[in-house]
C-alpha cells in the first residue's frame, strides 16, 4: 500500500545569497567555549556527569576515517530506547569537516526536516554558507538523526512505490475521497512498521536530543557548540531544556515554537506561506516579466485558476510521469524558501501555463529527494512522517478535519486546502504519539541566539519571538527579508552576529535587527 500525499513542508536551504546590509552592533560577553581535552580526544564525559546506565555510550571511542576529500566519517551507538538502556541500540552516522589544529573544539549542525540529512550539509553546503574563520575556527559535524539518512533509518517504499504514491490523488473533498485516503495512509502505516521495526517507535525529538549529547561527549567537548536550522532549533531547544548544564553556544535560525500543536503549526505556515505567495506575485508582477497580469489580487486569482486546473486533471511530464495538484503545489513551494529562487520560479509557471510541467516536477522532485535517474537519495519524507507522528498527537476526527481544512481555505485561500486533512496520516500509525507541546525555559543555560526571519513562510517570524521568550538565556536577532531562515543566506550583519557569537563569544543583543 502506498501513503498518501500531503504537502511536505520541509526545511530547505536554498542556494547562498550574500546580501549586504545594516544592523546594530551593541552586544554582550559569552563564556568561552570549552574545548575537547587534548590528553582524551574520544575519551567521553567525566564520570559523574553521565547518566545512570549510559556510561558505555558516553565513554565509546570514535574511529573516524578519510570519506572523500577533507571530510572524515565515523558512527557512534546509542541506546534504541533510554529508559532500556541495555537494550537494542540505534547506529547514528556522523561526518566532520575539521578546522585548524588551534579549533575550538566541535561545531554540530542540523539542517532541520524533520529527515534532512546533516551529513549532506556538511559536505556540500557548509563551504560555501560558512565563513571561512567559523570553518577554521571548529571542526564542523554533520549528523544524520535517528532515523534519518543513513542512522538505523526509518524504511517504508522503495523507489517505484514512491513514485507511484506521488502520482496518486485523493479528493480528500468528499467522504469517499477521504476514506481512500485513510485507507492508503493505513496500509503506508503497515508498511513502515514491518520494513523498519521496533525502531519506528523511537525516532522521537526528546530521543533525538538526548543523542547529541551522547555526540558531545565522545566527541570529547565539554559542552555542545551547535547550529540547528527550521525543525533542528527544535533539537537544539530541546537539548537546552535536557542538559542546559552543557550548553556551550547555541544558534536556533528559523525556530519552532514548542507550545504549539500541529493544528497551530499548520494554520502558521499556511498564513506564511500565503503572505509570501503575496510577496513573490507582487514582485512578478513588477518585474515586467511576469506571466500573470493585472492588479495583485487579479494575479492571484489566476494562480489559483492554475492550480485548479491540475487539480481537475492532472499534469504528464516530458519522461511521463503523471504530476497531480499536490506534487505541483510541492514544486511550487520550494522557490518560496528563497527569494532568489523567485525568478526561477516565475519561469517555471509560465512553462506550466504553457502545459509543460517538468520545471515545477523538478522543484518537486528536490522536495522528494528524487533524482534524474529514478532513485531517491535518503528517506525524507518518510522520516518526516514517522517523527511528526510521534512528537505530534493528532486528531482525525472528520468533523474537526472539515472545521479545520475551512479555517485553512479562509486563513490562505491559494494555499490553504493543500495544508488540509495531515493527522489521516497518523490515524493509523503503529506508534502513539510521545510528544506534546510546552514551554522550554532551558534554565540555567548559556546565552542562546534565536534569529527570525520576518518574511519567513516555513517558520513564521513569531514562532522565532515566542521561543526566544521562552528561553532564560536567548537573545532574539531579526533579519529584515524574505526566505525560510537567515545565515548562509541573508546578508553580512546576520553572519557577523553568527560568527562573533561562535567564535569570540560575543552575543548579539536581544532585539538586534539585521
């Protein structure tokens, strides 16, 4: 059986724009980070600051070897389940760009998700997002969570039986429609559980968290230095809140907020995604090379009339593959991450008008992961759903669906509908949900940085101000722009604040606007 299709609205980075730009500079004192002591390189945390049961995890040696280039890759075990901590374990797969012989000490970084893989940043975008003193300055981790990627990886469809399930269309509309949705969720369901196992149960956030500080100890810090973008400022918060004791310097780009359950999370991005719709047609329209015409809302009007038309017969592309609303509307969106993408975006639209739509399947299939000869590389989407189902308890009550998939279409009415009916993907899963939401205070932790983006449709520019309220210690940075999170693409204020913070210790006001 084959999932259902819904809109995956993921973390990507898109390409680097390096904007320049003016910001304040007052700031405050960090402490120092502490480095890896260099008479016990892999040698795990002192003792007595290891959990009861953990101590063979905490003290494991890392045996890192040459992977391509200057990279380096190794693999750490951690306990399946903590609260069993001798029994089954999970294997998580790490990689390392180093810095200098004088680095302080080890740099983690997620790209957010949930499933993006950070062994993939690390070796294709770091060096270009990263200034080269912060590239010196530590030795830069890529890990790929639980889950995730290549670590014990949640398994669910092969890649003939994705491509089967992207073309698929559910007219999720009326209560037929519904039904063979949850039908097809349910056999998904089924099939995640028998190809990935007891495993599935355990790719939670909380588990998540607690592994990268089995990361910090083995790889020999004495607190966690650490860059989590999108779903990743969820990993670090929560990490915060675990062990703020071993805190050393946190940045959240583009954060969720922990006190929100996935209804507020949905109706949050459906509104940001709407306003940035808003933006990019407004700057089409502008341009004077634009392929929809008139007044903004006249545009608009038009895009929807575009989307319609998929939707009541789908698109073939030119290697005939049959491209329905959902998987147009995914290769729609991801431009949206970025608004240098805007112009490859309004190409792409003009080709779909004109009936051909491999531009927008392209978009979507970077969403998916697909490549040009048919594979998938990693497994996104289904670790995607397999996290949410589990940090997130849901509600598939019809009623409740329908009063919230019209709230959707009033809220964003280009793109609320295709936000609609998520939980029916968890309806069925074979794991409860473990998660809830709530406040995290972190107390007792280091200064933490949280950046917003105010033109962030991904993670709206609020959910940046309430975390960073939330936090003791964190100090809010705003960047003034368009796009879905801030450093490595934004402008030299938001790198400066990045870098200084990292390297020097020094934190950026709260309330510095970049």
């Amino acid at each position: 059986m084959r999932a259902p299709r819904r809109l995956s609205v993921i973390a990507v980075l898109g390409s680097v724009a390096l904007l320049l730009g003016a910001c304040s500079t007052a700031t405050v004192e960090a402490p120092a980070p502490a480095p890896a002591s260099a008479a016990q390189p892999s040698s795990g945390a002192p003792v007595d600051a290891v959990p009861a049961g953990l101590e063979k995890f905490y003290a494991q040696e890392l045996d890192w070897k040459s992977c391509g280039g200057v990279l380096q890759c190794t693999e750490l075990s951690v306990p399946m389940d903590y609260a069993n901590p001798g029994g089954d374990t999970m294997t998580l797969a790490l990689n390392k760009r180093p810095g200098s012989k004088n680095a302080a000490g080890s740099l983690l970084v997620n790209p957010g998700g949930p499933g993006a893989s950070g062994l993939e940043i690390v070796r294709d975008a770091v060096p270009a997002m990263f200034g080269q003193k912060l590239q010196r300055g530590f030795d830069v981790i890529g890990f790929d969570p639980r889950g995730v990627g290549t670590s014990t990886p949640v398994k669910c469809e092969n890649p003939e039986e994705q491509d089967a399930s992207r073309a698929e269309q559910f007219g999720s509309n009326t209560d037929e429609g519904l039904a063979a949705m949850r039908k097809a969720s349910a056999g998904y369901a089924t099939l995640c559980a028998e190809r990935t196992g007891k495993a599935l149960g355990f790719v939670d956030t909380i588990s998540a968290a607690r592994d990268m500080d089995v990361m910090r100890a083995a790889l020999g810090d004495k607190q966690l230095n650490y860059l989590g973008y999108s779903y990743g400022t969820s990993l670090g918060a929560h990490y915060a809140q675990l062990f703020p004791q071993n805190v050393g310097r946190l940045v959240l780009d583009g954060a969720l907020d922990p006190t929100l359950d996935n209804d507020e999370i949905t109706m949050g991005q459906a509104v940001g995604f709407e306003h940035e719709i808003r933006a990019y047609m407004q700057d089409c329209l502008d341009s004077g090379d634009c392929p929809f015409t008139g007044e903004l809302e006249d545009a608009l009007g038009q895009l929807r009339d575009l989307f319609d038309a998929v939707e009541a017969e789908p698109m073939v592309s030119s290697d005939g593959r049959r491209v329905p609303i959902i998987d147009f509307v995914n290769g729609f969106i991801i431009p949206l991450y970025d608004n240098s993408s805007w112009p490859t975006l309004t190409e792409g639209l003009r080709n779909a008008i004109a009936g051909h739509v491999d531009d927008v399947l392209y978009f979507a299939d970077l969403s998916a992961g697909r490549e040009s000869d048919g594979s998938y590389t990693g497994n996104g989407t289904a670790a995607f759903t397999a996290i949410n189902c589990l940090d997130y308890p849901m509600d598939a009550d019809i009623p409740a669906m329908r009063a919230e998939a019209k709230a959707l279409v009033e809220a964003a009415p280009t793109i609320g509908k295709y936000l609609a009916y998520g939980p029916v993907g968890c309806q069925d899963w074979k794991y409860p949900a473990t998660g809830k939401p709530g406040e995290l205070t972190a107390t007792g932790a280091a200064p933490i940085v949280v950046i917003g983006t105010t033109g962030d449709p991904a993670t709206p520019y609020a959910w940046s101000q309430s975390l960073a309220e939330q936090l003791e210690s964190a100090s809010l940075v705003t960047f003034e722009g368009h796009g879905h999170t801030a450093y490595g693409r934004s402008n030299g204020c938001i790198s400066d604040a990045v870098e200084s913070y990292f390297l020097d210790g020094t934190v950026p006001a709260d309330g510095l606007r970049c």
